[in-house]
C-alpha cells in the first residue's frame, strides 16, 4: 500500500514542473485581445487566401479556457475568430452549428459577432439558435444540435463566437460534439466527469483549416495536478501556481490545415495534440471500469439455459468461448438505443440486452461476458482503441468495448463480438498492434495486442483457364481467403442486398481481365457464409472473348491473375496507397495482407514460347513481391505472392512499399509472347 504520510509523486512532479516554469524564462505567450481594434488587427494579419495556401477559411485564434471544480465538473469557455478568405469559406459559415449530448453536457451561446472589412459590426442574438435532433445511424442516444443561422458573409469578414460549455464528452462519441442545452436549475451532477474527482482531456491544434493561434489554459484546484504529454510537434507550454490553483497553458502558432494523405494513419496519431489527465495510473482507470461496471454481468434462467445449449456436446474451452461469441456477435443486432445516465460507459445490464437483442459495441462485449461468467469463466470488459493510438496519460481516449477472458495460465485472451461477424475468429486478426486496457478489481496497465502475421490475413486466388487459337479466354476463378480476408469475402456478399447485387460483385471481379467479359451466375449460399467453420470459396466461370492479342503468327497474352482481378478496396487496399511520390504520414491498412495467386493457362496447339513476363523478387520492411512463369506441358504456369507485411507502414518504408505495388500493377503490362510453330 502506498504510505499516506508521504506526497504523491504526481504532486512532487506537478510542484516541481510549476516551479521550473515559475523560474525559468517564460516563452512569449500571445496575449489575448483586449478590444476590437486588436481584434481586427489580428484578422488583418492573418492574410489571404493567398497567404494561406488557398485556403477558404482561417482559423484567427481558438482560445479555451477551462476551470475544474473537486468534483472534476469542467467549466468550459471557448473564443473563436474565423475570417472568411473566399466566397466558398463565406458559404462554409452560413450557420453555426454545435452539436451535444443532453444527458452529459450543456453549452450556452454567450456571443456571435459579425466584423465586417468596412468595419461595421453586427450583433447575432445567441436565441436564434434551433435545438434540433441530430441526423442519427446506428446509435439512437438522443444526440442533439445547435443551429444558428449566420448574417451573409464577404471575403474579407470575420465571425466572433464566444460559448460557455460544462460537462463531459465520452471519447468515441467525438462525433457528436461537446455541447448541450442549459436549463434553468439543471442539476449540475449530470455534468461530473463518470470518474468522479478526475478531470481529463485531449486537446488538438490543428485543423481542416489554417489556425493561427490555438491556445488552452486549464486550471484546477491545488491538489489535483495534471499529468500531461505533447505529440505530433512542439507545443509551448507553461505551468504556474497560486495557493489553491494550478494552471497549465498550452498553445501553438501558425498551423497549416490538415491534410490527410490516402489511406493515412488516424489524425490523432500525427497532429500536434496535448494529453492530460488527474488520473494517476491506468491501473486506477481501470479499476474504476471493473467497479462501475461489474453489476451489469448477472445472468438470469434464460442466458444460463441458452448457454447450456451454445455448449452442449463441446469438448473444449476454445469451442466453447466461441460458441458463446460468436452468438453474441450475430445475434445482438448492432443498434444501439439510449438508456439514459451512464450510457456511453456503462455497459447495459446482461438479461436487459438477451431480451432486446441490440446494442452497440459494449453492448455485445457485455453480453458475452454475462455468457461467459455463466459458463464458469472470468472475463472482463476492455476499453479499447480501433484505428489510432493510446498514448501513456490516463485519459479518456477510446472508442471501443470489447471482452477479456482470464485463462488457467493467468493471462488474457482478447474477445470482440462486434468485429466478428461473419468471421471464423473470436479476435479480429485487423486489431494486431492495438491498444487496450482491462477493466479489472486489481487493475490492469496499458496494453497491446500482438502483431498479426500477414499468412493470417491471406487471399487466395486459384485461376485454371484456356485461350484457343483465336484468342478466346475461359476460364475459373476460385476466391478463398483467412482472417481479415475471409470476413471481407463474406462481408461483400451480405452487405449486398440481392442476388443481382451478388452476382454485380463477380461482374466487377471478371471486368478486370478485359472487355466483353462474362460471367456464369454464381450461386451464394447465405447459410454458408454464416458457419465460419471453414474458409468461404467463391467459383467464378467466366468467358473473354479476344482476350489474347493475335499479331501475325505471334499470340501475347497477359497471365489473367496478373491483373489484380480482387482489387477491391476492402480486401486490397495497398493498390491505392502508393501512387504519391512521397508521404508525410504513415499508412494504415488495418492489417498486415497476404495475396497469393497461382495460374495455369492452357495455351492453344502448336504455339511456342518467345518470351515471358519477369520474374520479380522485392523484398523490405515494409513489403515483399515474388512472381514466376513458365511454360510446362503445352501450359503457362504463373505464381506471384504479395506480401504486406505491416499493419501501419511507416514514411520511412514507404520507398520499398511503393516499390512493391508499382511492380505489382506492372505485371498488367507485362506479356507472354507465343509464336505458332511449324
């Protein structure tokens, strides 16, 4: 246990950090505007389109000042100045919208200003805001808006907007803002942070637009001290300290909009950003999540009987826990519907999810967790992170529930209904390198899962064609795939709605290998894309006519795998992530990838061979390509393997990934020559 008589180390550092900051040299922090002739001063210097990289709108400053009381409820003040730099940046501000959830926070509109370049001044009433819902897909939990129309604005003008917001925003409800409706009276409870006593944040610098100048100042009081961390660049920072405050500024000037690069990593791992947090450890959070958490999981008759039945006649543990997920990532339908106070980090109650069949993903998490206690096993929730980092400060930074099963061994084994559906796994193989943290009584660090290997995530493709002495093609295409690959293949045929729509996805697969392509129909088993006890194969039979260019007596022909007939941007994303010269951020394919081919061509009577396509060998970090043909028996025999080896690809590898893709989309242009013997 740790000895009360002494202080707490983050107090020590906190202390120490204020200190420094108090003594050493303070960097030159900008000073707010006192007026309006500083005001217009600041827009006149922030410059044009032209000085903007063509932007339509800039960002003059975005202040935020926040004050949190014990309870860790944060008062939020936000001052805004955007200049409109084009008539499409004026059409960008025709209204001001502010999105919220009304059950955690409440924003008042406290001013809105128009400066015009003639220098006249318009006031906006702050009670020309609607309140209106939000449009709503997937998770129905009473999101709400702001609408507040705009004056027409000119080049050259500027909108002053200045809000006060308190309350609490869950991570991976970003998207619905951070601003709610304040009522006279309201019950100032509703707004404290769910981690009662604890204040964490992650403020971003950057944006779509040019900023500035983006500056947070944040206070609290004298015994909650921040523990925080800058990424993506340098920001400045300074801490200071009267006798009940702490309080930390952060700002940076002159940021370019953002950018995002094809098939780049989340915003959040490359912009400048600020994470902070009071909370001490991640041991804390998360014996917090156990705590908050752990009464949801109680099974009633109807679970237990229905878990007796998913696990009669099973032999192993393994069958078991996935019988148990699998029923509960295709049965609990991915709708979710609001419970009111505590959704977003409560987890709904086991028998309240079995009846109503829906929810969202910790929704799912929670009811394989009720089956799993059930069946006699120790399982827990886990927050996680899909598609970005968690850095090290204990802040709020997840958008994702799944489940952790204690094994015989002592550690974990990482369950997720919600990725998959339609999927042999019980843990998506496109969560490799993903932070975690499990919510247990004894408390658990900051994870991450294991890299997958690319064998895992492969597509298989096994061609068996012909051409005759015309030139004709026909030909069988059989798609196979594991992981990632295998769900995406079964994914592709749910998600379509007809067997027209089907049979269009194996069109497009054919359409690839020429014009005048046709396809056989192709018969889906819907019942076979439910039992993920073996690999899904799709047979597609398909005729080209004049596929084969006939040259006097000479026959070319492109090997028919060669062209990348699975190109699909869910199953290979690579083939449309290298086409820039340079990057400046990484790649992120949600897994390492796998594409196998192996072809035989039987070729028309009498014909010899000339030449054939390269053999390539490419070998990196990054990626790999292997291809080889030859002519065996009266038959062109081709094999190639594409190998991503990497889930994210970072800038400094992506010479040899580009590499890689370019000769891959090469072999298109790259022909077996024949010429008819004597």
């Amino acid at each position: 246990m740790r000895d009360r008589r002494r202080p707490s180390p983050l107090t020590f550092l906190a202390a120490l950090a204020a200190l420094v900051a108090a003594t050493a040299p303070r960097a030159q922090e900008p000073p707010a505007p006192s007026n309006d002739g500083e005001l217009r001063a600041l827009v006149e210097k922030s410059g044009s389109s032209r000085d903007n990289a063509g932007a339509d709108l800039v960002t003059v400053f975005k202040r935020t000042r926040v004050e949190v009381e014990p309870s860790g409820l944060g008062h939020i003040h936000e001052w805004q100045l955007l200049k409109c730099l084009t008539e499409k940046g004026a059409a960008q501000l025709a209204r001001l919208r502010l999105d919220f959830d009304p059950t955690s926070n409440l924003v008042e509109v406290r001013s809105l200003r128009v400066l015009r370049k003639g220098g006249a001044v318009e006031t906006i009433p702050p009670d020309r805001a609607v309140d209106l819902p939000q449009p709503q897909d997937a998770i129905y939990w009473g999101a709400r808006m702001k609408l507040v129309p705009i004056p027409r604005l000119d080049v050259g003008d500027a909108l002053e907007v200045r809000t006060y917001m308190k309350g609490f925003l869950i991570a991976y409800l970003d998207e619905m803002g951070a601003a709610g409706e304040a009522g006279a009276g309201a019950d100032d409870q509703r707004y404290v942070p769910p981690m009662r006593g604890h204040f964490y944040d992650v403020v971003f610098f950057q944006d779509a637009v040019p900023v500035k100048l983006r500056h947070y100042e944040l206070t609290t009081p004298r015994d909650k001290p921040v523990q925080f961390e800058t990424y993506g660049g340098e920001v400045k920072t300074y801490v200071s300290f009267d006798d009940a405050h702490l309080t930390y500024r952060f700002w940076k000037e002159d940021l370019p909009a953002f950018h995002a690069e094809a098939r780049g990593v989340a915003a959040s791992d490359v912009e400048p950003k600020v994470v902070l947090a009071t909370v001490p450890s991640w041991p804390e959070k998360s014996r917090w999540f156990a705590e908050v958490n752990d009464p949801q999981f109680g099974a009633d008759g109807a679970i237990r009987e229905k878990v007796a039945e998913l696990t009669r006649g099973l032999a192993t543990e393994e069958e078991k826990v996935a019988a148990i997920v699998h029923w509960a990532a295709d049965n609990i339908r991915y709708s979710g519907i609001t419970m009111g106070k505590g959704e977003g980090y409560t987890l709904h109650p086991g028998p309240m999810i079995f009846a109503d069949r829906s929810g969202v993903c910790k929704d799912k998490a929670g009811m394989a967790i009720t089956m799993l206690r059930a069946a006699g096993y120790t399982a827990y929730p886990a927050m996680t992170m899909a598609g970005a980092k968690v850095e090290r400060i204990p802040a709020d930074q997840f958008n994702h529930c799944v489940v952790a099963r204690k094994k015989a061994d002592g550690g974990f084994e990482l369950l997720d209904p919600t990725w998959v559906v339609f999927s042999p796994e019980v843990w998506s193989s496109a969560e490799g390198e993903q932070n975690y943290v499990i919510g247990t009584p004894g408390g658990e660090e900051l994870g991450k899962t294991p890299a997958f290997d690319p064998a895992a995530n492969k597509i298989r493709i096994e061609s068996s064609a012909a051409l005759d002495a015309q030139g004709n093609l026909s030909g069988t295409l059989t798609i196979s795939g594991l992981g990632v690959a295998d769900q995406r293949l079964r994914r592709e045929m749910v998600h379509a709605s007809t067997a027209r729509d089907r049979q269009a996805w194996f069109e497009e697969v054919v359409a690839h290998l020429g014009s005048g392509a046709s396809v056989e129909r192709v018969h889906v088993d819907y019942a076979a894309l439910q039992d993920v006890s073996a690999p899904v194969r799709f047979e597609v039979r398909y005729r080209v006519p004049g596929y084969a260019l006939l040259a006097g007596n000479d026959l070319i022909v492109v090997p028919p795998a060669s062209r990348h007939p699975v190109a699909q941007p869910s199953l290979a994303p690579y083939l449309y992530a290298a086409d820039d010269a340079t990057r400046t951020q990484a790649i992120q394919l949600g897994a390492p990838r796998m594409m196998e081919v192996s072809e035989t061509l039987t070729l028309p009577a009498s014909f010899r061979v000339v030449t054939l396509p390269k053999d390539r060998s490419l070998d990196g970090k990054a990626a790999s390509l292997t291809t080889h043909s030859e002519v065996r028996d009266g038959k062109l025999v081709t094999t190639y393997r594409l190998t991503v080896k990497r889930r994210e690809v970072p800038v400094s590898d992506y010479g040899n990934f580009r590499e890689v893709v370019r000769e891959a989309k090469a072999m298109l242009d790259d022909p077996a020559v024949f010429a008819r013997g004597r």
